[in-house]
C-alpha cells in the first residue's frame, strides 16, 4: 500500500440484518410517506408465500402496491425500460426490490432510468457513463432473497444488451439502497441448487475481491471474514439448512459486496460472457471457474493465498491448497468441475475469449489477463 496517496472508502448503506427485518418495510413506507411503491421482483419470486404474504401486509397498511415482474432469467435493457414504464403509467415515488440479484439489478436500473431518460447504456461505467448520473433518484429499498450477489448494498446494475446480450455495468453511488431489509428467514426454503450456486457467487466475491489490486485494507479485512462465515456455513445452506447457516450466507454474501468495491477479477470475467452466450446462471458459471481462475492467480500472490487457507483452516498453507478446497467444495455442493457438464462446448471457446477480454471484471485482477488466457483457461476447464 502506498501512502503518498489519498483513497476513497464508503460504507453508507443502512442495514437491518436479522430474523423478521424484512417485516419492518411497511412502517418504513408509512414514516417516510412513501405510499405508491413499485415492487420490483422476478417472476418466481411474485409466486411465493412471502411474497404474497408482504403484499398483504402492505395493503393492511394502506399503501398502494404495484408489483413488476416481467424479466428474464439474464435481464436486459427492454426489463428496465418495460419497468420503467410501469413506475410513470401508475404514478410510482418509490422502488423496492425483492429477490435476487436480477430483480435488485433491475430495481436498481429502473432507478436510475425514472430521472434520466438518455438510451440507458449511455451510463455504461466502462465508458465513463457514471458522470451523466446528475438527477435525483426515486427512494430506493433492497430486500435480498438469496444469499449471493450482494446486489442489495451494490451502487452497480449489471444488465444485458438485447441483441448482443453483452453485460453492462451502470453505475452511480446515487444507486445505493437508502436501506436494506436483509431478513434470512425469505432464503429458508431456496432450493438446493441455488443456494450452492448463489453462494459460490458470493465467495467468489470474497475471494475476488481479497485479491484484487486496489489497496483496500477494509475491505481486505471484510473480505476474508466473509470467506470465514461462508467456509463454516455453504454446505450446510445446501444440504441441511438451517437458521445459522442461512444468516450465515446472507451476511457473508452481503460483505462480499461491499468488499468488492476493491474490485473483482478473472472468475468473473470468465463467468459473464456464459451467461451471455449460453444464459448460464451467474453463481452457477462462477462457480465452476473459480478453481481454475485462482490456480492461474497464484503465481505473484503467494501471501494473500497462505493467508485465505488459513481463513479455510486448510493443513498446507498454499494457493494449491485453496484450489484444491474449491474443487472439493464444489463436490460436496453439486457442482460440476468442468464447463462441458453445464453446456459449454469445444466451438463456444472462441467467443467466449473475446468476450471474456472486453468484459469489465478482469482489470482489477491481481495480475493481467491476455485473450490467449482466457482460451487457455476455458480450455483447461472444460
Ligand atoms: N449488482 C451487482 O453488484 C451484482 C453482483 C453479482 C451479480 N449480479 C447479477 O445478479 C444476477 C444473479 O443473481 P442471483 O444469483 O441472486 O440469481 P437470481 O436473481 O436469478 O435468483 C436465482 C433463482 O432463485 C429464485 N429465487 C430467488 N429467491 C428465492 C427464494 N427465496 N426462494 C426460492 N427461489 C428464489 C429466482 O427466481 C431465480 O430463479 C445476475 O444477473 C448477475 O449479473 C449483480
Ligand atoms: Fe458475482
């Protein structure tokens, strides 16, 4: 870390973490006279009891609800704006979103959009479109229903291109949440195979963003508890949950994304062009490259990966170690350890190089990554 230099650290968003928290959006509503929420959530979602259960309590109170929840599995541009046209045609003044990290993607893209009408990838980040993010946002809520992404103490959407369904980045701290419910009681009955998937996404995060280079010791610091918690609690999320581990994930998963402020890296660049080819889920194509991303990371990283096997309480303290953890953990959780068991063929490798370079993950990572180490990391892993 260099000391000469001045950084910039943020930690504003409210959190109200526990058992019930998400009980407590209807007096919020009421007390700052937000009356006409959009609810912002995905079409499996809208169909569960909770979720049923939350409209009620709100009409109970008086307040007028009127719920969005036509996107796809990989959302894009056409979600946001068909969203954002449900907010004007209903008189909206404030969104809540309910779900996981597509629906709190898209909340939060709706968001941005009520105020700023220019063609929404003109707030691209990667080209710099976070300086047009001048107006004033809708009041914005975040309740998480899985324990992956984070997106609920995110300032960023991740939304998809319709045509070439290229991932975007927009982002602005004006996007952050005012508050977040994060209640682990809504992610009691995820299915198995979310929970795994959702969760390799979030120890992706941790992981990513330990290593990645911005100097960053708070986030460093968050980031390898959340390793912690997610090492004592994934596999129990997946095959016997319980209370513990559920809240276990859910914060662990929420750190990852406030740590990843510091960046994230090759796994990530490796999974969105998946997701964009194939609609592979995100946690899901995390998930089966993070072994091999962090076997290509070790290599000028030797410290940091002693000191994640010891966050692992790993015997050998080495980034071989820490691959070979991955590797297991993604056995005892029900996820594949090559890319051909999820759809990926010998033909798609081309593409995904170059998609996988042009993404906006990998410059962050601890060490540069060429086309060519893409090719031969999708090839090794397939
Ligand atoms: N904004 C960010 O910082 C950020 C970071 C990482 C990923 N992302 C984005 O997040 C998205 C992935 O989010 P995700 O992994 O949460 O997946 P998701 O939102 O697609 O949810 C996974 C599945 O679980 C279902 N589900 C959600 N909650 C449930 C519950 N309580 N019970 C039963 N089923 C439930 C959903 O309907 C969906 O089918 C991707 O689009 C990715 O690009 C965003
Ligand atoms: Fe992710």
């Amino acid at each position: 870390m260099n000391f000469d230099t001045i950084y910039q650290y943020n930690f504003p968003t409210i959190i109200r973490f526990g058992q019930g928290s998400s009980k407590e959006l209807g007096d919020y509503l009421v007390k700052n006279d937000l009356l006409r929420p959009l609810i912002v959530t995905d079409p499996i979602v809208a169909q569960l009891d909770f979720f049923k259960k939350m409209l009620t309590e709100l009409k109970g109170k008086k307040i007028s609800v009127e719920v969005f929840s036509d996107l796809h599995k990989n959302p894009v541009k056409s979600d946001v704006y068909k969203g954002t046209d449900v907010y004007d045609n209903t008189s909206r003044n404030a969104v809540v979103g309910i779900g996981g990290g597509v629906a709190l993607d898209v909340a939060r893209a709706i968001v941005l959009r009520v105020n700023h009408r220019e063609d929404l990838f003109k707030y691209d980040d990667l080209i710099g479109g976070d300086v047009y993010v001048t107006n004033d946002v809708p009041h914005f809520i975040t309740i998480p229903t899985t324990a992956g992404t984070g997106s609920e103490v995110g300032r960023s959407a991740i939304i998809a291109d319709d045509d070439t369904h290229q991932k975007k980045i927009l982002f602005s701290p004006k996007l952050l949440a005012k508050v977040v419910f994060a209640d682990p009681m809504l992610t009691m009955d995820l299915p198995a195979p979310v929970t795994a998937a959702t969760g390799m996404d979030a120890l992706t995060h941790n992981i990513e963003a330990f290593l990645a280079k911005m100097p960053h010791p708070l986030c460093e610091g968050i980031a390898l508890e959340g390793i912690a918690l997610i090492h004592q609690s994934l596999e129990n999320a997946v095959n016997k949950p319980d209370l513990q581990s559920r809240s276990k994930m859910l914060i662990a998963s929420l750190m990852g994304a406030v740590a990843f402020q510091k960046g994230l890296g090759v796994v990530h660049s490796l999974a969105h062009p998946l997701s964009a080819l194939l609609d592979t889920h995100h946690g899901l194509a995390n998930a089966v490259n993070i072994p091999y991303g962090m076997q290509f990371n070790i290599k000028g990283c030797e410290d940091k990966f002693k000191r994640i096997a010891r966050t692992l309480e790993l015997k050998k303290e080495s980034g071989e170690a820490v691959v070979e953890y991955l590797f297991d953990l993604n056995s005892n959780i029900g996820i594949p350890h090559k890319l051909s068991r999820i759809g990926v063929k010998a033909e798609h490798i081309n593409t995904l190089a170059d998609l996988a370079i042009a993404d906006f993950a990998h410059p962050n990572n601890p060490k540069p990554v060429t086309r060519e180490d893409f090719k031969g990391l999708y090839e090794n892993a397939l």
